[in-house]
C-alpha cells in the first residue's frame, strides 16, 4: 500500500507569524520546521491537519440527557453560554465519558482561531480533514499508545494539562496555566508525561507503549502536533459541509481509480482478441504502458481533464472492437452528476433485451443485436438533509441523467425521522453514447 503523505501544523499565538509543522509518510516523520501559513498551503501532500493551541480552549465534563441530537447541540451551547468563559462566537463539539451514563466531555473553540485555517485555506489546493484543539491532539495520542487507562501531564510552555484516560476514551481535560505539580498516580493507572516532562517518564511505562522505538521521543515530546496523526471524528471542527465535499472528492477518486483499471482491463481483452494483428498489438502496449504511468500519479492527486480525455479515447479502441459500454467513462459520468454529499448504494448494469411476442419479431430482434448496444441500469441513492433540499438535488440529478439515457422509472422517497432521502431510478443509455 501507498503511504499518504500529510502536514500537521500546530497553531499558536506565534509573534513571529510562523508556525511549527511536521511531514509524514504514513505514521514516520520526514520533515519539520517553521513557516507562516501562506507558504505552508504550498508543500504537497495527501492531506492537512491542524492542531489549535489557545487559551480560549475549553473543556468539561457535564450531564446531558441526549434525545435529539440537534437539541444536545443546543444545550451544550446554553451550557458554555451560561459559563460566561467566551466573549465571542465559538464552535463546540461533545462526545459521552464511557462507564458514566449521561456524563459527557465537551470541548469549545472560539471561531476567530477556527478561522485562522479557513481564511488560509480559501482557495488553496489542499485538503484540511481534522481541526482540533491541542488538548484533544494529545489525548488522542494517548488513546492510541498508551492503553485503556492511563494518567498524563502534558506540559508546555508553562502550562500544565491533566488528562485522563478510562476504558479506551477520554475521561477528562483539566488545563492548569498556573505553576501545578501533580503526583503520580497510586491507582492502578499507568503515568504518562509529555512535552516539557519527558524525562520524568518510568522506563517500564515508555517499554509498554504500543509505538516504535524509534518513534517514541517525538510522539512525547510533540504531542500536540505529532497526535494529529490519531484524528477521530468526536472532536473534529472542520466545518462539515467542507468534510462532506472532501467526502465526495474521495468517491470521484475512487471512480476514476476504477476507470483506469477497467480500461487497463479491456486493453488486455483487446490485445488476446487481436494478436495476429501486430500493428495494433503495438498501439495497446504502447497505451498500456501510458495508462500504468497514469495510475501512479492517480494515487496521490486526482488526474486533470487532458488525462482523463486520454483514457476514454484509449478505452474506444474496445468499444470500435466490441462495441461494448465503457464502463469507465459510464461511472465517471455518474459520479460527475451525483450530487455533493450523496451515497450510491447499489448500482446494477445489464443489457437490453426487448421481450417479443412471436417468432419472427424474436429472429429480427436477435438479428439487430448484433449492432445494438442498449444497457438498463438501476441505481439507488441516499442523501442526508432537509426534504426541499434532497427534493432539489434528486430532481437535478434526473434532469441532468435524462440528458443523456432515457429515465424509465424514478421513485422518491423521504424519511424524516433519520433526515434521509433515497432515490430508485431505471435508467436505458446507449453504450455508444459512453
């Protein structure tokens, strides 16, 4: 498998304007160093997260009774309202303290921090998945590494951050900007320091830590940066819309991964069928290899309109032998049309056969299949939101599929109690069309 590269940034109230990053290639750092934002959004990667250290983070543990997730929401909002902690707007997330019923951990961020990211991010060619305070960062990591509980004191820049860890997930955040010293622990909890305290650190507690050796020095020493390679979804403060356009680039990805090896495919059915042919042979190996060439830089960006142009012309070479669909270019299309956000759950491909009533009408239909090329697919869709605003989508998403096949039957259907909208539509194309 590929590693994905990403850069995981650590935002701060740097005077200098320059923050500290890391580069990984899967979980083994390659590069680290400070710069300001703006040249940052210019180093390549798979992917950005962003780890926000600020003195306006806020945590707690509260009870919350949670029936309806958007008044949890809500609550959580009076709650941090009533708490008189922010002057401004902020985000806020939670998520439920395992083995306390009706407790849960919330987290908050002021916006303006937030905003920081996105401002630098509009317009720039990088996908940022994960946004979280610091303190979420390095409890992640802990989760990760050091076991189903465990004590930790991260410590920077005089700060001090208490954070617990009970049956695999975060029990609490208790942040200390006065001088604190906390005692280790006398349960049965292991006692984990990080940052500015590595060296307190027991060897038999670094010998358990599920890390390679090799790694274990800057996990601990950076947590706040090195965590992010840990994100999980409780926490995350991307915006959402932007998770779910970054959800739908995956899925047109993961399309045109699959045009590429369908065509590579069909290249070699075509080179069996026509070996005696050597002219042509030449012509297949020669794209073959274009197409490997192409694949490899398919798995760390998405290809631009001239290669994509390039593999549908290669595919016609099969469609002129076989005069078959390019199943490539037919997935392609659908996913250019599927709308932002929307999940295809089943997606069924046969040819067209005309059912006759007699013998003669059966002889001439078998006759002009030879040249027909008609397919019928049914595909059904989910798309999460309002009614009017699925109700559009579908519609579009008809209209634009009309354009080009025929809609033999559509159904709309909407249920309000999980806010989810499904689309079953039969569809008739003509293979020479793709």
């Amino acid at each position: 498998m590929f590693e994905k590269i990403g850069v995981l940034v650590l935002v701060n109230q740097s005077e200098s304007g320059k923050f500290e990053y890391l580069i990984v290639k899967g979980k083994n750092p390659i590069k680290n160093g400070t710069l300001p934002l703006e040249k940052i959004k210019d180093i390549k990667c798979d992917y950005m997260r962003f780890s926000i250290q600020s003195e306006m983070n806020y945590f707690d543990v509260i009870p919350l009774a949670i029936s309806n997730k958007k008044l949890a929401v809500v609550s959580v909002k009076r709650y941090i309202d009533r708490q008189t902690v922010f002057a401004e707007p902020f985000e806020s997330r939670y998520s439920p303290v395992k083995g306390k019923k009706g407790q849960y951990l919330i987290a908050a961020m002021q916006k303006s921090d937030i905003q920081i990211i996105s401002g630098f991010t509009n317009g720039a060619n990088v996908i940022v998945d994960y946004i979280a305070p610091s303190e979420i960062v390095v409890a992640n990591l802990i989760k990760k590494i050091a076991g189903a509980n465990v004590k930790a004191i991260w410590s920077k820049n005089s700060v001090q951050t208490k954070i617990e860890i009970e049956n695999g997930a975060i029990n609490s955040i208790t942040v200390n900007r006065f001088e604190a010293q906390y005692e280790r622990a006398n349960d049965n909890h292991d006692m984990l320091f990080l940052g500015d305290l590595y060296e307190k650190n027991d060897r038999s507690v670094i010998g358990r830590l599920n890390l390679p050796e090799s790694l274990i020095e800057t996990a601990l020493k950076f947590p706040e940066i090195y965590g992010l390679i840990f994100a999980e979804t409780d926490f995350n403060f991307t915006d959402r819309e932007l998770l779910s356009q970054i959800s739908s680039y995956k899925t047109g990805k993961a399309a045109i991964f699959f045009s590429v090896f369908a065509s590579i495919f069909m290249l070699y059915a075509a080179e069996k069928n026509f070996t005696k042919y050597e002219n042509l042979v030449k012509q297949f190996e020669q794209k073959k290899a274009d197409l490997q060439s192409k694949d490899a830089v398919l798995k760390s960006r998405m290809p631009d309109k001239k290669e994509i142009k390039l593999l549908f012309k290669v595919s016609g070479f099969q469609r002129k032998a076989l005069n078959e669909l390019s199943l490539g270019k037919f997935l392609s299309w659908i996913s250019a049309i599927t709308p932002s956000g929307a999940k295809i759950d089943s997606i069924e491909i046969k040819p067209f056969v005309e059912k006759k009533s007699n013998m003669r009408d059966l002889i001439v239909k078998k006759t002009n299949s030879l040249k027909s090329s008609e397919f019928v697919v049914k595909l059904n869709l989910s798309l999460k939101g309002s009614y009017q605003k699925t109700k559009k989508n579908t519609l579009r998403f008809v209209k634009l599929a009309a354009e080009n096949s025929k809609i033999k039957q559509s159904s709309f259907s909407y249920a309000q109690k999980t806010d989810t909208a499904r689309l079953e539509t039969t569809l008739l194309i003509d293979g020479e069309s793709f």
